[in-house]
C-alpha cells in the first residue's frame, strides 16, 4: 500500500494496518541506518512518518484506557 503518512491518513487506517504500518517504516529505517552511503532526506522522511505512526498509536492507546476507565 503506498500513500502519504500523516494525522488524516493514520486516523482513518485499522489498527491492524497501523501496526504494519509501524513495523515496515521500522524497518525501513534500520536498513538505511545501516548502509554506508546514507541517503539523509530518505531517512529524515521516514523518521517523520515514524513520529506520526508513534502519535496515532499513542492517542488510541490512550483513548483505550480513557473507555476502560
């Protein structure tokens, strides 16, 4: 699935898209870290969208607990 990460497009994804969503960009991001030619706007792209996973995850959780409560 290809599309831009931001706070619209992670709030209307399932949580289990999220989740992936989160792994691959991860992953994403450990591989860059790793090469030696490091291509610094990619990796400061991905760092972005990682942020913006992290958020929505941490606003659902909290919205989670808020309903338990």
């Amino acid at each position: 699935m290809s599309f831009v990460i931001n706070e619209t497009t992670l709030q209307k994804v399932d949580d289990k898209l999220l989740q992936e969503l989160f792994l691959k960009t991860r992953s994403k991001i450990n591989s860059a870290e790793s090469k030696k030619n490091i291509n610094y706007s990619y990796l400061k792209s991905l760092q972005i969208d990682m942020c913006y996973l992290q958020r929505e995850i941490d606003m659902r959780s909290k919205s989670t607990r808020r309903g338990q409560q």
